[in-house]
C-alpha cells in the first residue's frame, strides 16, 4: 500500500460514509407520507419515444396544495406514458389527466399502509447501517495492512483505528435520526 493511500484513508471513509447517508436520504424521500412531495414521482421511468426516461427529466413536477402534486409534461405526447408508470410504480394513487397535466391527488394513508412503510424505512435504515459497517471494516483492514507492511506506527494504527470508529458512530446516529424524523412524519395524521 502506498503512503498517498493512507493518508487519505480518513477523508475517504468520511466520503463513502456520507455518500450511504445520501442514498438513505434519497431513498427516504421517495416514500410516501401523507404530504405531497415531488420525490415521490420523480424518480419513476417512463417509456418515451423508446427509451427509459425518468419523469423529472420530461415534466416539472410541482406542489400547488399539501395533498396535491401537478405533473406537467414539456411534450404533450408523453402524459399517456408517465400515467402508465405511475399506475405500474404501486404508489397506490391514481393520476388524474386532462390531456396537458396529470394531478395526483395524495390520499391519506391508513394506519396498515403507515405500519407497513414504517417497516420499510427500518429495514432501508439497517441497510444503511450495514453499508456504513461495511466502510469501516475495509478502511480498519486497510490501516492493519499498512501497519503490518511497516508504512505507520502502532501508535499511529491506534490512531486511525479510534478516527474510523468515531465516523462510523457519528454516520450511524445520522442515520438513527433520519429514520426517527421519517418514522414521525409517517405517523402524522
């Protein structure tokens, strides 16, 4: 192992670390609660003019009402196509189209459908969990390797070893508190 390597060993977990916090984030977003957020379609591909597309890139996506989202589609033809995605993503919503703008009007969620969100927020947070672990059992072998190939000190693998723990603590309380945030904004009626 070179010396460059190591000495970005730190930085590196932090950016890894923070990129799982990202995904988790991202994947929280797309869940839906009782509010309307244009995460929750964003994100869905769409057939248009034979190509997979995401619905982002071919309409705004806006928030008029709480409970209201608005998708506009810049090319008229392709209202047909983000109806159909968003029939298949099994949000359990119904889009309402006039032909230029599709509105999807967010229903309440019932105590099972928050229950069973609630679940699933839990297991994409453990996963969460499990990658950021991951991170630090690769950064600790590869400060042990570069102790044993005499490129730091004992001292220093201490060292290193104390810095990866604290990230991968600070990364999992991160994670503890989105998922509390998400799990409270799931409960609200």
């Amino acid at each position: 192992m070179s010396k460059p390597k190591i000495d970005n060993l730190i930085p590196e977990t932090k950016q890894r670390m923070s990129n799982a916090i990202q995904a988790l984030t991202a994947n929280f977003s797309s869940v839906r609660t009782g509010k309307a957020s244009p995460a929750l379609v964003e994100n869905i591909s769409v057939e248009y003019y034979g190509s997979t597309t995401k619905v982002r890139e071919i309409a705004s996506i806006t928030t008029p009402e709480p409970r209201l989202l608005v998708i506009q589609p810049w090319d008229q033809n392709a209202v047909g196509g983000i109806e159909k995605a968003i029939l298949a993503s099994n949000m359990g919503i119904s889009p309402v189209s006039d032909g230029r703008v599709i509105r999807l009007p967010i229903p309440e969620l019932s105590e099972e459908r928050r229950v069973e969100y609630g679940k699933m927020v839990k297991k994409q947070a453990e996963d969460a969990r499990i990658e950021v672990r991951n991170i630090r059992r690769d950064m600790n072998e590869l400060a042990r390797k570069a102790e044993k190939n005499s490129e730091i000190t004992e001292d220093d693998l201490d060292d290193l070893l104390k810095e990866i723990q604290k990230l991968t603590d600070d990364s999992v309380k991160e994670i503890d508190r989105l998922l509390a945030e998400k799990t409270e904004e799931l409960m609200q009626v």
